[in-house]
C-alpha cells in the first residue's frame, strides 16, 4: 500500500495522515470529487415550499446556509428578524454573521448530532413550524424522522446539490485505496468514467449513505467506517494498516 486518494479538500490539520506516512510509508492525497452549488430559483420551486410558511430554519452546513440567503433574496422574501435559527454545530451558527446580525437573533447550535440539536427544541419551540436544509445523508433523514414522531410541524427542502467534479485528469488505479464520503463521490466517477471498473483498487466508504451507492454500482467494499474503534478516516486507516503489513 503505497498511494490512498481521499475524495476531500486538504484538511487544515495534515498530522494524522502525515503519522500514517511516517508509520507506513503510504501517501495520501486530496481530491474532492464532487462541488456544492446551491439551487436556482426555479430548481427550488419545484419543491412546492414557501419560506414565509416557517418560523425556524435548521442547519447543518455553510452551504445550506448561503443557499438559504441566496433563495430568500432571489424569490424576494424578507427574512424576518423573529426568525429561530437552530443549527448542528456552534461553527455553523457563528457562519450565520455572514447574513444577519448576530447578537439580534434567536439562534440555537447543538454538539454536531441530529439528537442533540433536536434536544434544543424541547417544549419551549414545538409550536414552531420549521424548515429543515435537507440534503441526502442519513442524519438529515433521522432528523426528519424526530420531528414526525414528535408531531412538530416541519417540512425538509434541498437547498443545495452537488455538481461532479472532472475526474479525467485522475488515473484513480494509479492508486491503492480511495475513501469515498458520499453518493455524490461514485456519481462523479461514472460522470467522468463511464466504463469504470474497480479492479485492483480497494474502496473505503466512510458513512453510510454511500454504501448503497457504491452496492448499486457494482463495486465492493475493503473497509467501512466509522467505527467505535475508528471515529475518524486517518483512524480506520491506521488499523487496517497495522493490520495488513
């Protein structure tokens, strides 16, 4: 195992994969496969949603959140200053400055977990109707799912897609092992490969919502993570690693 390829921009924080280099004399390199856009105006619509319906918005992303401002602006509707924002992390809601002023809000963040930003709600906001940034991945369908089981009035809209990166100038079986992060992530190797077979090049998935994507496609697995054991991709690399020296 020499080269592993990572469908994600550099992290800011190199150490972990530079250790795996320094233990295993592997190399890894970044390569987001897939672009965030948000969606136009017309695209929106096509969801059958009204902003003003809502008084309380959730997010989970930077993305979700300039997508959101971008549509208000774009189909002319004045977000309101009574507006509750209720967002996954404290980096995500102090993302929101961008927009609006952020000492003036009503503004909630959880601990990164559909659970805990659902715990904000409690009875004090259940009588709010809200406006969930879907996307595809597994929390965004449990957040839902709280919601419905506890009656709370909601809707879950798209705001954002994403667009396939060109992967032609990318020999991906010049590498050994490549890490896959999303649906999206296969999609833009088909875009770019349309008779792609996997041969000899293993595939990490880490989450769950591409295994099924990659199950659909054909392709199979060498390792899934998370784990209890591996909470991080630089993790589960290291064990499977150790474990095949």
């Amino acid at each position: 195992m020499k080269r592993i390829l990572i469908s994600q921009n550099t992290p800011s924080n190199l150490t972990p994969y530079n250790t795996l280099h320094e233990k295993y004399g592997v190399d890894c390199e970044f390569f987001p496969f897939f672009k965030i856009e948000p969606l136009s105006s017309i695209e929106f619509r096509a969801q059958h949603v009204n902003l003003a319906d809502y008084t309380a918005v959730t997010f989970s992303s930077r993305f979700a959140i300039d997508a959101y401002f971008k549509l208000a602006e774009e189909l002319r509707f004045k977000v309101p200053e009574t507006m509750k924002y209720f967002c996954s992390t404290e980096l995500v809601a102090m993302y929101l400055q961008k927009h609006i002023v952020y000492r003036k809000r009503k503004i909630f963040f959880g601990a990164g977990t559909p659970e805990s930003l659902f715990a904000l709600i409690g009875g004090k906001h259940a009588g709010e109707k809200f406006l969930l940034t879907s996307n595809d991945s597994s929390s965004a369908a449990l957040m839902a799912s709280m919601f419905e089981n506890a009656g709370i009035a909601h809707k879950a809209a798209n705001f954002v897609k994403p667009v396939p990166q060109d992967l032609k100038g990318l020999d991906l079986h010049a590498y050994d092992m490549v890490v896959l992060y999303n649906k999206a992530d296969v999609a833009s190797i088909f875009a770019s490969f349309p008779d792609f077979k996997q041969e000899a090049l293993k595939i990490v998935s880490y989450g769950k919502g591409v295994v099924k994507a990659l199950t659909e496609a054909g392709l199979s697995i060498e390792l899934q993570a998370p784990t209890p054991e591996a909470p991080s991709v630089a993790k589960a690399l290291d064990l499977y690693l150790a474990a095949h020296k």
